[in-house]
C-alpha cells in the first residue's frame, strides 16, 4: 500500500509530522548508517511526552520488543513498536545532542543539534516544549559491557532499513537526523532519514 506522506529529513536536520492513533509511522534509513532521534508528544498537550526512562520501566527492557509499548511520562502508551528491517541496534540512554555537547567535544561556533532541530520543527507548527525529553535513539549502537561501561559504535543499518511505530494516541511526532559528526555514530557522516506516515489500513502484517 502507498503511504499517505513520505517526508524526507535532510541530513543534520529535523521534521514533525502529525500522526492520529491508529496509523503507523516508519522511519526509513534512506543511506545507511545514520542514528535518527525520535521524539513523541501528546497531540492534545505536548507537555506530555514518549519518556525514555518510564518505557524502561514499562517494558524491563533497555528498548522494547516488537509488539511493546513505548509511554509517556504519564504512563500512558503513546507509540507501539510494529516491525524493525534493521539489525536491530537501537538506544534510549543517550541524551539528545546539544550546543552544550558539541562545545564539550571542542567545535567552535554554531554546529547544529537534535535538541535546535527538535525546537526548530516543533516552531514549524507552532508548537513548543519547555525541555527536550530523552530521545528514542533509532539505529543508535550503544552496548552495554558487563562492567556497565558504554561503547559508542557506528550505526550498521543498511539503506532502506525501517522501524515502524503505531501511534496508540494522536501525537506528533519528530525525527532528527542527528548531526553528530565528531563522534562517528553515523558512519561518515550525517545522511537524510525519511518519515512515512501511512494510514490506519497501510502496512498490516
């Protein structure tokens, strides 16, 4: 089935999209190897947001399996997790790149940041949010070592590589692609990520 809209998010930028509870959203890698940032928020009151730290909780798990909800920091489901093409590597500990981040890794002058472009295209639709919540790191490769310690590894998706949510609430719903290029979590460097929003009855299993 064709999707209803098919937005592509430049390289190093972001874009929102308004999703209604029932349809599904695929974040599509459309390159490879870049780390897309995904943020959720309650279409009726975005101080409500997809809350890293309670689907960790809700779940047990660091990110949820196929089927499991992501929720809100009101413990409400706001996003399902419905089909993952992509080797799977994803993270909900890394908090969203910042001017602040980049200042600390040495990068004089202005570098862009998930958490500008979440500001950025939240303002596209008049919208705005008083902190940027902890991010849905998409194809994001964090491991766990056994001593706690955190890797930071180039993302290994593969071009067209997708995940696809189900909106369990209307929401908006954004996605950075995230500009980090000092750390090589995206390969080379920042690529273009694609958002497709499909209806209600598009993409069933």
């Amino acid at each position: 089935m064709e999707s209803v809209a098919r937005v592509i998010v430049p390289a190093g930028e972001g874009r929102a999209v308004r999703v209604e509870a029932g349809q599904r959203v695929r974040v599509v890698d459309v390159e490879g190897a870049q780390v897309g940032d995904v943020f959720a928020f309650a279409a009726g009151d975005v101080t409500e947001h997809l809350s890293a730290s309670h689907t960790r909780a809700w779940t047990s798990r660091l990110f949820p399996a196929v089927g499991e909800h992501f929720v809100t920091d009101r413990r409400r489901p706001i996003l399902t997790l419905v089909s993952d093409t992509s080797p799977g590597g994803h993270d909900m500990l890394i908090a969203a790149c910042d001017p602040q981040r980049y200042t600390t890794l040495g990068v004089e002058g202005f570098h862009r940041s998930c958490a500008d472009n979440l500001r950025g295209s939240l303002d596209e639709l008049g919208l705005a949010v008083p902190v940027t919540p902890q991010p849905v790191n998409v194809f994001m490769r964090i491991p766990v070592a056994g001593d706690g310690r955190l890797s930071w590894l180039s993302a290994a998706s593969r071009p067209g590589d997708a995940i696809t949510f189900e909106a369990a609430m209307d929401c908006v719903f954004v996605v950075s692609a995230c500009p980090q290029d000092v750390v090589g979590i995206s390969g080379d460097g920042p690529t273009p990520l694609a958002i497709e929003v499909l209806s209600a009855l598009d993409d069933r299993e």
